[in-house]
C-alpha cells in the first residue's frame, strides 16, 4: 500500500475561513494537512499549535496518485488563504493512460 502524507503551518485563512465538518468556519492561523492512502486523500485543519485537527469539508476526496495528492494539498492551502469558507477544491480528472499535454515550446 502507497501513502504519502503533508502539512503546511501558519497558513492564514483569507477572510471567511475555512469550513469544516465538525466545529464549521475556522479563521486565523491554521495548519493544513493532507494524507494519502488507497487513492484517497483525507485534507484536515487545525489552528496552528493546537491539538485537536478537523476535517475539511468535502473530504476525503478520491485521488489516484501520490502527485495528484500533494497538487491537491497546495490546492487547499490557497483556498484557504483565499478564505470564503473555503472547503477542499476538487481535482481535475484525467483519464487513465492518457498522457499530459505540455505547450509548445
């Protein structure tokens, strides 16, 4: 089983917060935290330096690489700078074997 996890410390939630599942809005200075494991990716919040952590609405979110992932953790850590009871972004889907297109150079 793969897993990968990541946290991100003294994010400052934009005007609104974020929304959680347990307590709603949280503002202030938060810590982001994602794990991944199975293809899914659980993002929870906690107020930086605390204890307890909740979870972010709208996770856990299906995710099927290590790299999708972490691209989702920085997703939500600027959703949440950007505040507006901000909740975890959802990832774009790509079709399995198709490779990425890059721009002309």
């Amino acid at each position: 089983m793969a897993w990968a996890s990541w946290t991100t410390r003294g994010v400052f939630s934009g005007h609104g917060g974020v929304l959680t599942e347990e307590v709603g809005v949280l503002t202030g200075d938060l810590t982001i935290h994602t794990t991944w494991a199975d293809d899914m990716a659980q993002v929870t919040v906690q107020y930086t330096g605390a204890i307890d952590w909740f979870t972010m609405s709208g996770s856990p979110v299906a995710c099927g690489s290590e790299e999708d992932s972490r691209r989702l953790h920085d997703a939500a850590v600027r959703s949440v700078r950007e505040g507006a009871a901000a909740t975890v972004p959802r990832p774009p889907l790509r079709s399995p074997g198709r490779p990425t297109r890059s721009a002309p150079e």
